[in-house]
C-alpha cells in the first residue's frame, strides 16, 4: 500500500506542477517581423509588391539593398536584404522610417502572436536575429519571475521516502520469515527464487520505461524533437502512474482481509493438548501452518516498558558491532552499493552521452541484459551453492571471488568508448573556446538551444543556427508537417559546406558505435551473471553470522546503514563525477543550468575507475569476511530441532498407556494387602 501511495504521489507532480507554456509578449514583436511571418509563414499577405514599393519610396537610392551582405540563395529577395542591413545599421533613419511604415500597414495581430509563439519555442533555432533576439528578451522575462521548483522536489521527495519505508519492511522481516519455514539446506532456492521475482520486476519497468520514453512527457512533441535529441524528455510520470494504481487496489483488497489471531491459535491447540491427556486418547497434531512469528525472538510481558525495550534494542546493536563478520559483511555491502546505486543511475544517461544512443533503447538493452544477466547469476549462485556445499570460508571465497571479477570488468569497459555527436561537439567547443560561432555574424546564435544537427558529409554543428539555416524556403514546413516527430532536414544553410547545403539529425553518424556498444553491453552482461553469483552467499552470511534471535534487528539495521551512507549519497556522488567531465555549462537566470556537452573521454575513464576501485575496496571487506567466517555453518540441516521434535511427539503420548502383555504369560492375583492399603487401615 505504501509503494502504490509512493508512486501516485510522485506521478501527481506532473499534473500539480505543470509546465508553463511558451507566452510572447506582442510588444516585444517587430512590425518587420509580424509582416514576415504574415507573408512567408501564413500566406495571408494581400499585396505581395507592397514592400517593394514602399522601400523605394523609403530608400529612393538603394543603400539598403546595395550593401546587403548574404546567401546567393536570397539575393532577390529584398525583404532579406533589408532585414540584413538594419542588423548592422540599428540606428539608420532608413531602418525607423521603414518599420513606421510597416507597423501601420500590418499590425500585429493574434495571428501574428500565435505564429511567432511557435518560432521561439521549438527546440531548434534558425539563422534570424528578430526571433533569436525575441527568444533571448523572453528568457530574460522569465528570469524576472519566481519560477520554485520546492514543490515539486517535495513531493517528489517524499515519494521517495514512503517508497524506502514500503521496500525496506519486506526485506527485513521476510528474510527470517523464510529462513523459519523452509528447510535449511532448501534455503539458498528459495532465496534465490525471491530474488529472482524481486528482480524480474526491475526488468518489467525497464521494458515499460523504454516504451514510455519513446512518447513525450506532453504527448505533443515540438515539431523536429525526436527521442535522439538530447532535449527529449519522455513520458517518466505516466509510469508511476501505472504502476501505482495496479498496487493500490491489490493492496487494499488484501487490507481488507481479517488477520489471524497467533495467540488465540497457540491457546486453542494447548487445550486440545489437555484434552487428549485427559481423556487417554491419542493427541492430533496440530495444523501445519506458517510460522509467522520469529519463533527464536523472547515475547515481551506486559510489564516491560518501552525504555527497556530500546534499551535492550541498543544492547543488541553493541553485540552486532562486536561481530566481525557481520561488521565485515555490512562494510562491503555499503561499499558496493555506493557503488553500484548511482553507477546504474547514471548508466543510461552515460550510455547516451558516449554511444549517441536513445533512452528507449538503452533500457530495453539494461533489462535484457544486464538485469537478466543479474537474475541469472542469482539461480546459479544458489544452484551451486547448495550443490558444492558452500559453507564458511568457501562461501566467503565465492563472494570476494566473484567481487575480483565485477571489478576487473569494469577496468575493461572503461577501455570501451566512442567518439558519438556530444564528444565531436565538445571537442569543437575546446578548439573555439565554446563560443561556436556561426559564419554569418547576423545570426545571433548566442543561447539558442542545444540541437545537434550534421550535414550529408557528417560534419557536426551545434544547432540549425550556426550551420546558417534561415527562416525561408522549405523551413517554413514545420507549419504544415502533420507528424510532429517526424525528422527535420534544414535547407540553404550556408554554413553546411555542401552542395545540397542541408543539415538534418539523421545525418549525424551513429553506425560506427554500434560494435563498442555490443561490447559494452557483453561486458556488462558478465559482470552482471558474476555480480548476481554472490547474492544468495553473501545474504546466508549475513544471517548466519548473528544469533538467531537478532536476525530482524541485524537485517533491519543493516538496510538502515546502507541506505544512510550508500543509497542516499549514491546518486549525489556519482552525479558530482558527471559534473566534474562537463565542458559547457547552460546559463540559468545567471545561474549555472544542465550540462549538455561532456568530454566523453574522461567521463569514461573517470566513472571506470571509480567504480572498479570501489568494488577493490569492497574486496578488502571480502577478505575480512574470509579471515573469520571458518566454521561458520550456513546451510545444514538442525538436527537438534529434528531430535527436539521427536522428544516433543514423545511427551504428547498418554500418559496411562496400557502395558502390553507376553503371549500364555498368567496373571496371579496376590490376596496380600499393599503397603498403601495397610497404611490406609
């Protein structure tokens, strides 16, 4: 029930807090613009000629059009011409006198409104100082308001939070449940069977993720956004929204359901005990049914107060800190977590950054093979387990064995790389100290959008804007493309260096990372079977290094260590390592915003390296383990409870059992008086 609350919690933020929509502010239009997106972009002009004329009029002698520096591709186009002039001429009185002219014959209109609200607001940018500019006015504006984000991180938050309440319980209180109903030398199955399911369902989430990452967060893409573009943001709340209501109404109905009475059952099989004593007769034996208290854990009186129950708690946390092994055991589990948590994070982003692959991909390889390849290795570790008779050291040399080869297999992908479109572009940025200028110096590319785009030779460019792509001729179709995910390709950009000159997407190379990507992902795969070995092992130790009676408490207060030093820093440690490889930081409201270019080479290296010499560090904690886990039994069977409930079935016979007489054997019968009926005399 928690979980389900968890998830509907988290989904809610997207419908609580939604995303402001994209406003412009029609006094910020120029007249000149409004008559451009009315004549090019809506076709509504009446009278095509009318600029021409009125220019002539404005400008008898040509100075306007005469020093018009452009693309052969629009040299007869005046309006070009004149826009270009008054870029480098801002205070010419042919410039003023012109946009007079203009702004009383086509004024601006909600057309007009509505049609430059699309310019600014897509993903990309062109080649245009009027709407580049109008962007940056606008996020100047935007910059004004108090735009918190406190909401939404609360909620999120404590999502989150109720989210590690609701997992946390099950795994410390199923653990000893299990352990008391199961066969011991069966244990490491059933063990391994649980963590099977429990991560089939990393698997499901990850294949629905893929699904729900390829559609937008809005359901209505910008026009030319696809989910190869680095600005994509896919739909992350339907899935919480999913999965919380297919745990909510379960969970209430099995709420519902009337709890068993432990206490009433144990009464009622002890008077059925009496009973047959009384009588004679033979006693049934009680129902088998689940032991569903911890049979090794004292009951508390009535009468102990809740100061020796904390007190007695402390007590048992000193006993556990006295374990070696157990202390061992925890030290490595959080070392490995730190490790692993925000790594896997982190790992999709890091897929896309170094490979130029989508999310939607990446998780569908995540879940089939790393997640699997876990599952795996958690069947087979329990399999061969209970069929080598892993007990003490041996388990021990098994776990720090297995942690030996995840680690060198992270060394190994950290030798696995690729130059994708963000390292080729953060190479550019290092050369021309991230200023990446376009060839036209009217195209005021400075803070547009980050929008990756190559020409048909595969050379990369920053955006639209800087491979000189201008609001005319066949750009003007992202008014009339009916598929809003469809692919772009940009025409007349003079900065392509082609013949066609036209930049797309599409023409971003991506085929030669294929292989490296097969690698790293059969890298991940082995490491992952290898990983998923030490699970069941490395678990038995654990419960088996404390005393029976303390195994709730050392459970539950491991998984409070790690989540304190290991789940709850995880991710902030791995994103300052994502932070620390960033080369170009986007400007925020003066503020320091998202990263959008790495140097993919030291971040390879980096988040390697680290992880490999934090899963090194882990193995010092095996080896600890190693030292004194000798004799440590984990999966015996207890023959002591088998003789102790032999001796229980004994003491439930009557106790005036008939004595069995010898075949012919006689009875006499003595007329001599006892010594009990003398004395009764």
């Amino acid at each position: 029930m928690l979980i389900a609350v968890a998830n509907l919690l988290i989904s809610s933020s997207n419908f609580l807090f939604p995303v402001e929509e994209f406003h412009v502010n029609s006094s910020y239009i120029p007249s000149s613009l409004a008559y451009e997106v009315n004549r090019f972009v809506l076709n509504v002009s009446t009278d095509p000629n009318w600029f021409s004329r009125t220019l002539k009029q404005v400008d008898p002698n040509g100075t306007a059009l005469s020093q018009y520096i452009g693309p052969h591709q629009t040299e007869d186009d005046e309006f070009v011409k004149y826009q270009s002039f008054c870029f480098y001429n801002p205070k010419s009185e042919i410039c003023h006198k012109m946009e007079q002219r203009v702004s009383k014959e086509h004024a601006v209109n909600e057309n007009d409104v509505s049609a430059v609200r699309v310019l600014t607001s897509l993903p990309y940018s062109f080649c245009h100082h009027l709407i580049n500019k109008l962007r940056q006015d606008h996020k100047a504006d935007e910059c004004k308001k108090d735009n918190s984000s406190l909401g939404p991180f609360m909620m999120i938050f404590g999502g989150l939070m109720l989210l590690g309440v609701g997992r946390t319980m099950p795994f410390s209180l199923g653990l000893p449940l299990m352990d008391d109903n199961v066969k011991k030398n069966n244990l490491p199955l059933y063990f391994a069977c649980m963590f099977f399911v429990k991560i089939l369902g990393p698997v499901i989430g990850l294949l629905v993720g893929s699904k729900l990452n390829e559609i937008y967060y809005t359901f209505e893409p910008p026009q030319g956004l696809t989910p190869l573009d680095p600005m994509w943001i896919g739909c992350w709340w339907l899935g919480f929204l999913i999965f919380g209501a297919l745990l909510f109404f379960p969970s209430l109905v099995l709420f519902l359901f009337p709890s068993d009475d432990l206490d009433e059952d144990d009464i009622t099989d002890e008077i059925s005990l009496e009973k047959a004593k009384l009588n004679g007769e033979a006693p049934k034996k009680p129902r088998k049914t689940l032991n569903l208290r911890d049979k090794h854990v004292k009951v508390h009186e009535d009468h102990v107060t809740a100061a020796q129950k904390i007190s007695e708690f402390f007590a048992t946390v000193r006993k556990l800190f006295r374990n070696p092994i157990y202390v061992g055991a925890m030290l490595g589990r959080i070392v490995d977590v730190l490790a692993f948590k925000g790594f896997f994070v982190f790992l999709g982003k890091y897929l896309e950054i170094q490979f130029g692959v989508p999310q939607y991909r990446i998780q569908k390889y995540l879940a089939g093979t790393g997640v699997v390849g876990f599952a795996c290795g958690v069947i087979i570790g329990s399999v061969c387990m209970r069929r080598f008779h892993l007990q003490g050291r041996k388990a021990a040399t098994w776990v720090a064995f297995c942690s030996l080869v995840a680690a060198l297999l992270s060394f190994l992908n950290g030798a696995v790389g690729c130059k994708s479109v963000i390292g080729e572009i953060g190479d550019q940025g290092v050369a021309n100290n991230f200023t990446f200028p376009s060839c036209r110096p009217d195209c005021v590319c400075d803070g547009m959008p980050f929008y990756p785009v190559c020409n048909s030779k595969g050379d990369v460019f920053y955006s639209p804007c800087q491979a000189g792509c201008p609001l005319s001729g066949a750009n003007f179709n992202i008014f009339t493309k009916m598929d809003k995910g469809a692919p772009l390709v940009f025409t007349q950009c003079e900065c392509a260096g082609t013949d066609d000159a036209a930049v797309a997407r599409d023409y971003c190379p991506t085929a030669h990372c294929n292989s490296q990507f097969n690698t790293f992902f059969f890298n991940q795969a082995i490491g992952a079977v290898f990983g998923g070995l030490s699970v069941v092992p490395g678990m038995l130790i654990v419960l088996r290094s404390v005393p029976p009676e303390h195994r709730s408490i050392s459970l539950g207060f491991n998984g409070f260590l790690v989540s304190l030093f290991a789940t709850l820093p995880s991710p902030v440690f791995w994103g300052k390592i994502f932070d620390m490889s960033c080369l170009m930081w986007q400007n925020l409201c003066s503020k320091t915003g998202a990263c959008p270019i790495y140097d993919t080479d030291q971040l390879r290296i980096r988040l390697h390296v680290i992880y490999g010499g934090l899963r090194v560090f882990s193995l010092l904690s095996d080896i600890w383990v190693v030292y004194w886990a000798k004799g440590l039994s984990l999966v015996d069977e207890e023959e002591e409870e088998k003789k102790k409930e032999d001796g229980d079935d004994k003491e439930l016979e009557p106790l005036n059992k008939p004595e069995k007489l010898e075949p012919n054997r006689s009875v006499h019968f003595d007329a001599t008086p006892s010594k009990e009926a003398e004395l009764e005399d």
